[in-house]
C-alpha cells in the first residue's frame, strides 16, 4: 500500500499509534489474503481523506506477529481504531468506507 497510508511494523507501532495525537486506523492484513487486497483501496481513499484528522496504518500480520498477537488477532483482515493510546473499536472482515468511517468516530 503506497500513499498516505503509514506501514507499521512491531518496532514503530507505538510511536506510530499509541502516542498519536489522532485517531488511527489499524489495518492488520497480510499479502496472501484476498479480502485483505479488496480492502487496501478503500483504506487508501480514506487515507487520501484525513486531512489531519486521523491516520490510516498497515500492519502487515506476517511481518509484526508480536503486536498482532498482543491485540489478540486471529483473523485478517482486521480493523482496530485507536485513539489516546487505547483500543476504541474493532471489525473482523471485509468491510465498507462508512463502516470504517463509523469505527472512527466511535
């Protein structure tokens, strides 16, 4: 995924999401599953839409096992939204924009 979406790994994850003075999206993902390709344009359109007031990540599940274990994740996709530093809303699945707007502003 290119653009405004930021590639987290185990090692950027908090400064990237925990110390984040927005909102951020989590996309946890990896590059052999199909839902997970379905889902990275709309979370690049959304990305495209921040303007500042949240973030959109990537988390690729293969490559940062040790923060995708830590949130305890056991199926991709999935969509954790974090804000101040604490988990405020999670998807499991393929989901929609508006849904993912919805998680946002949870």
């Amino acid at each position: 995924m290119a653009g405004n979406v930021i590639e987290l790994t185990d090692d950027n994850f908090e400064s990237e999401v925990l110390k984040s003075s927005v909102p951020v999206l989590v996309d946890i993902g990896a590059t052999w599953c199909g839902p997970c390709k379905a889902l990275a344009p709309i979370l690049q359109g959304l990305a495209n839409d921040a303007a500042g007031k949240y973030k959109v990540a990537k988390l690729d599940i293969d490559d940062a096992a040790s923060t995708a274990r830590k949130y305890r994740v056991m199926s991709v996709p999935t969509v954790l939204v974090f804000h101040g530093g604490q988990l405020k809303a999670q998807h499991v699945g393929l989901t929609n924009k508006e849904t993912l707007l919805k998680l946002l502003g949870s």
